[in-house]
C-alpha cells in the first residue's frame, strides 16, 4: 500500500514569489490535513480538508491557502513568500475522523531566500 | 504559553537505559494523547494513542496519560540505537486537528 506522497520533496523560492505544494493522500482516505514544521515553532496545524471542503483552519495568515480534489489529493498555496515560511510542510491523510489515524507524508521542504 | 509543553533536549542516554519523555498540556479538553517518532528528513510516525487516562503498553513501548495532571509520558525500555530520532507528543484538538510538542531530540549510545 502506497504512503501519503508529496511533490517536490525540496523547493528553493525567492521572496516575493508563490509557491504550491501537493499531496496524494493514501488510497480511499478522503482526509488531508497540511502542517508547517520549523526549529522555532515545531508543528503547527494549517489546515484540513474533506471531500474538497475546508472543515477546519489554523492561525495562519490568507496567504496560505489549499484545496482539495475530487479524487482526494490537496495543493496547498502560499502566496507573496517570506524568508519566514521557510519551513518543512507535512501533510497526513487519514480515513476516518480521527487524528490518531493520520498517516504523514515525508514532507516538502521550502526554502525562502 | 503553549497549549503543550514538551522539553525539546537533546537528551542523550547508554544502549539497554530506560528513557522518560514527557509533555504537560493546559487545555482539559483533550482526550486523545498521542506520540509520533520522526527520523531525520522522514515524516512523523504514530507510535501510539492513549484514549482519557490511563497506560498503554506496546512491546518496549509504554504511555501513560494523567488527566489530574494534565502530563502524559512516554517510555521506551531496553532503549536502542535505532530508538534514536526525534519523539514528539500531540492531541487531538477537534477532527484531525492535532496539537503538537515542540519534539525531543534522543540519542541511544551504543
């Protein structure tokens, strides 16, 4: 059984710039949540999705934004890049409504220079 | 304040030790406790989820949750070098939402 993938594993951005990451959750999960890592502020929930509808947003600015697919896979979307959104972004799928069931991806790691 | 506290280390101990992570939380609305070990340049794993309070115990793995408290431990027994990585707790704040600890950094010597 495949994991939870995610494209592209490493991203270099210059400020100022967009970038949008995706995630192919597990086959027949229908839920995709996103979440940033970094030294700082460890992982911090941005948002989830289900059969394509946002259910549930974390405190993060309108520049990071998602969506979901028919076919369960998400983008997410950060908008006007900043040095600060350096980061490892993970995603997890997961089948039913728990959070104890959430498989994560190997993550994306963007670099804002 | 964080909702949840988690030491981050680096915490260094001999093969065979017993190692004792923990993490205290504010919000006494959680109920699912869990922990996640995440290696290096990987994704974070679940290790295993406690329901309210309680102990939990998976091969060399144990978790134990004080409600009262609001503090919740992980230990690993006859601890391995491949138990190095980083170990991180969370809880489960509505659907899928989970919030995390800041993670620890453990290292088994051999």
């Amino acid at each position: 059984k495949a994991g939870v993938t995610q494209t592209p594993r490493y991203l270099i951005k210059t400020r100022g710039q967009q970038v949008t990451l995706s995630c192919s959750p597990i086959s027949g999960h229908r839920s995709v949540s996103w979440y940033q890592q970094t030294p700082g502020q460890g992982l911090q929930f941005l948002f989830e999705y289900f059969s394509e509808t946002q259910r549930n947003k974390g405190n993060f600015p309108g520049r990071f934004s998602g969506r979901q697919f028919s076919n369960s896979r998400s983008e997410m979307n950060v908008s006007t890049l900043e040095l600060g959104d350096s980061a490892l972004y993970l995603c997890a799928s997961s089948f039913g409504d728990r959070g104890t069931e959430a498989f994560f991806g190997q993550g994306t790691r963007l670099t804002v220079v | 304040q964080k909702e949840v506290e988690q030491d981050p280390g680096p915490l260094s101990v001999p093969e065979g030790a017993i190692v004792s992570l923990n993490c205290t939380y504010s919000n006494s609305a959680f109920q699912y406790f869990m922990w996640y070990r995440q290696y290096s340049r990987k994704g974070p794993e679940l290790l295993m989820y406690t329901y309210s309070s309680g102990n939990k115990e998976d091969g060399r793995f144990t978790a134990q949750v004080d409600k009262s408290s609001k503090y919740i431990s992980l230990f690993i027994r006859d601890s391995q070098p491949s138990d190095s990585a980083t170990y991180l707790c969370a809880m489960e704040q509505g659907a899928q939402k989970l919030v995390f600890g800041q993670g620890t950094r453990l290292t088994i010597n051999p």
